[in-house]
C-alpha cells in the first residue's frame, strides 16, 4: 500500500520550496538584480548549490541582498533536510509498492512545476509577493523603485554584452534604445562604473549595461541576436503605440 501522508507532505515540501526561492528571486530583483540573475541567485542560493565568484560579488553587494540570500540558505537547508527525511519514510513505508510511490512523488512534482511556471501563475503571484514585501520588509531598493514604478512592468536590469550582440560596436545614439522605451542609466566595464553615459559612447563586448524599461523589452533586448535587422524598429513601434494609448489616457 502507498504511504500516502508522505508522499503528500514531500509533494508540499516541494511547493513551498518553489515557493520560497520565487520570492526570494522577486525580492533580489527588487534590489536591481535583472529577472534571469535574480532567478538564479535565489535556485543557487536555495539549494546550496554554489555560483562563479562575480555572481557571487553581485548577490552580496548591498545590505538588502545579503539577508535575502542568508534567508535562503537558511531555509534551503531546512527544506532539503526535510525532503529527503519524508523522501526516505515514503518509501520505507511503502510496502513493496515503491514503484506505485515513485510515480507519484514524480507526477505530483511535474505538476507542481507546471503550474510554477505557468504565464497565469506568475501574474498572479509575483504581483503579491512585491506587494507583500515591499509593505514587509525594508529593501535598499524601496524608495526608489516607487520612484521609477518598478512595482509595475518596468524594471531596472543588469545585461551583459557579449562578442556580437546587437548591442555590441555600437554607440548609444546609432542605436536608439530610447526609441524603444529603453533607457541606458549606466556603463560597467573594468569595475569602472560610467552614469548617465554620454550618446556617443560604444558599447563594448564584456560591457554591462545598467537599463531602465519594461520587462518584456528588456527580456527580448537581453537576447537579440544581431541578424535581426526587424526587432528594432518592430521594438519602436511597440513603443509608439504604448505612448498613443498613455496619451488617450492622460487626456481623459
């Protein structure tokens, strides 16, 4: 007979270890940290598993990112220590109905994770994770993200240039991010930290660009290729058009 309790108590250790690292992937990116490297500081530092030394650098400095990262560690040791206890107990008090177990613990995660990673579900949630810690806990970030309405779909984000991007040999003005809604607030190269960089400064591959728009512009931004001679002026229109419809609605 199936041990039912734990099969069910390790399925609900795996939902709230899910859980947790997504607000503790919200809460870093509260702090600045892009969506893609938050996401995966908080799964590393959840699970223990370790990151390169400048990830590492990134997640713990500021004040805000330490005790995010320090409460994962925390708790992904806690979890882990629970799941394999419950893992081990599933199994033990199977009675020789361990593959009927088995594929119960893996159809439960499956499903788990399906729904985690669903569009609808991460509409819905992350909206009440920022809101919940932004009333919960004092983040660096708190002031101004109110500031530039990071609590919306813009955000602030991290994108490192690499040997040929679209970005890559290119000056700021040629490539026009603002007519995409993208604003460059910084430089980083060499551990030099250029602000408010000026239209004709080039973009160099191994740069990192510090970027002010909305998620999904600087999602698609982060990942276009070079030969994709539509995205920029497809990104303009995008723009165009948002700005046609916050001009209807600042006129009514």
């Amino acid at each position: 007979m199936v041990a039912i309790y734990p099969v069910l108590s390790l399925l609900v250790i795996f939902a709230l270890s899910l859980l947790i690292i997504r607000i503790g992937s919200v809460a870093l990116r509260m702090t600045g940290l892009s969506p893609d490297v938050a996401s995966f500081q908080a799964t590393s530092a959840f699970s223990g598993a370790g990151y390169t030394t400048e990830e590492a650098e990134r997640a713990v400095s500021t004040a805000g990112r330490r005790k995010v990262v320090k409460a994962l560690i925390r708790l992904g040791s806690v979890g882990l220590i629970s799941a394999v206890a419950s893992l081990i107990v599933s199994f033990t008090n199977s009675g020789g109905e361990n593959f009927r177990s088995l594929v119960y613990v893996v159809g439960g995660a499956t499903a788990i994770v399906l729904v985690a990673r669903s569009s609808w579900f991460n509409r819905l949630v992350t909206p009440l994770i920022e809101q919940s810690l932004s009333r919960t806990t004092s983040l660096d970030v708190r002031d101004y993200a109110r500031l530039l309405g990071l609590q919306s779909d813009y955000r602030v984000a991290e994108i490192d240039v690499a040997e040929g991007d679209w970005l890559a040999d290119e000056t700021l003005d040629r490539l026009n991010l603002a007519a995409e809604g993208v604003l460059v607030l910084g430089i980083r190269r060499d551990d030099v930290y250029v602000g408010a960089p000026e239209p004709d400064t080039e973009i160099r591959p191994e740069d990192t660009l510090i970027l002010y728009g909305k998620e999904e512009r600087l999602r698609e931004l982060s990942g276009r290729e070079a030969s994709d001679t539509r995205a920029h002026e497809d990104a303009i229109a995008d723009h165009e058009a948002v700005l046609e419809e916050e001009a209807k609605r600042f006129g009514e």
